[in-house]
C-alpha cells in the first residue's frame, strides 16, 4: 500500500485534528492517497465519543493552570494524554485499498508497533480484550481511531520519552487503572525522536506490504456501503 509521509514537528492537537480533516477530504475526494501523519503534541487530554469525564482526576481550572489543553473528539476509546517526547502517528488510509474490517485494521496498528519495537530489541504483547501495546504489563502505546466512508483517521500514540509519563497520573488512562511505560524507561537509554519515525515507517510499510496479504489492488475497490462514521 502507498501512502505520502507528513510530517509536523511539535505542535498543538487542534492544528494537527484540523489538518487530519483536511487530509481525509483529499483522500475522499480522490485528490491524494493515502497519508501517514506523524507529529508530537503540546501536553493534552482527549476524549474519546463515549470517554467518562471522571477519568480526567483534575479540574478545568488546573489544567489551566498547567497548561495542558483538552478536546472532546471522534476517535473510539476513552481518556488519552499526549505531550512532548510521545511519538504520534495518524494513518489516513483508504480501507478500500486494503480490507474493510475495523479489527482487522486495529491489529495491523498494534503489529506496526510491536514490529517498532522489535527493531529497539523489545518485544511488545497484546492482552486479549484491550486494544494497543503492553510491555510487561505495564502499557507503552495507545490506540484510538475514526473511520468514515472507510478511511480511517485519528490513530496511535508511542511513550518514547520517559519524561512524558508524568502527566498520564492525571488521568485514568483508558478508563482503567494502568501503569503506563516508555521505550526509554525499558531500555534504560535515550531514544532519537527521529529514530523512532524511522523505524515506525518502515512498520508500517512491512506491515502494509502486498507481501504481507494486507494488499488489494486498485481494481479489486469496493465501494462504500454507505456515508457513516464506525468507531472502534
């Protein structure tokens, strides 16, 4: 599967929500294929369409404070934090181009990321029932998307930095009370951002690959059943 790399830097969430749209109507309007947006966001909170409010544990007034932003989004999931040294990706892919099945396209999310870390000497798991990437136990990526007219946006988040953990006390990661973990942390080292990109595009064209079986040629397109949003 072909897709354009983008991407953003450091910047704040609404600026990087605000262009996945403008992305998602390129690809809807057959004016580019598909994209992997990659970026690192400013500290925010996100809420997923059914997140509970409770699982923020701080109020309005000290977020401010702290100068961490909060958004009621479309993605599946619940509560998420994103801040500084987080690698982010948002996959603006065409199922049509691929598979149209929703848990399909979750587990090649969650096999890019454990082919990431693979490639640091770590090995990732899945817990039956849960969606992302666990190491130990302890969570190192989180998973959240949207998909409409079956292309997908929204997508996963990666602890790369061990200094960005902090800030998920603030939160019921999830809806559930777990540890979160980052590649630093395991491996007792620092991690390029850069490095991190690298390793993360090139899992994403391994897993992607028509060698891989997740491949169906232009000519094999299935047309939308209908114009709906089907969240994860």
């Amino acid at each position: 599967m072909q897709f354009q790399i983008i991407d953003l830097g450091l910047l704040h969430y609404k600026k990087a929500w605000d262009f996945q749209k403008e992305i998602f109507l390129a690809l809807k309007y057959r004016n580019l294929a598909s994209a992997l947006i990659l970026c690192q966001h400013y500290p925010v909170i996100t809420l997923g369409r059914k997140a509970d409010k409770r699982n923020i544990l701080i109020n309005e007034s000290e977020l401010k404070l702290r100068r961490i932003g909060r958004y009621e989004i479309e993605r599946g999931g619940d509560v998420t934090y994103h801040g500084p040294g987080q690698l982010i990706a948002y996959p603006i892919f065409d199922l049509n181009y691929l598979k149209k099945d929703i848990n399909f396209f979750l587990r090649c999310l969650e096999e890019t990321i454990i082919k990431l870390l693979r490639g640091f000497g770590v090995e990732g798991e899945i817990i039956p029932g849960l969606t992302g990437v666990w190491i130990d136990k302890q969570k190192i990526a989180s998973i959240g998307i949207a998909i409409k007219n079956w292309i997908t946006f929204h997508g996963l988040s990666i602890n790369i930095k061990k200094n960005d953990l902090a800030n998920f006390r603030l939160i019921r990661s999830c809806g559930m009370d777990i540890e979160m973990t980052s590649l630093e942390t395991v491996l007792e080292r620092d991690i390029e951002i850069k490095e991190a990109k690298e390793k993360l595009i090139n899992s994403f064209r391994v897993v992607l690959s028509p060698e891989a079986g997740t491949f169906l040629h232009p000519k094999q397109r299935v047309s939308p059943e209908r114009d709906t949003l089907l969240i994860s």
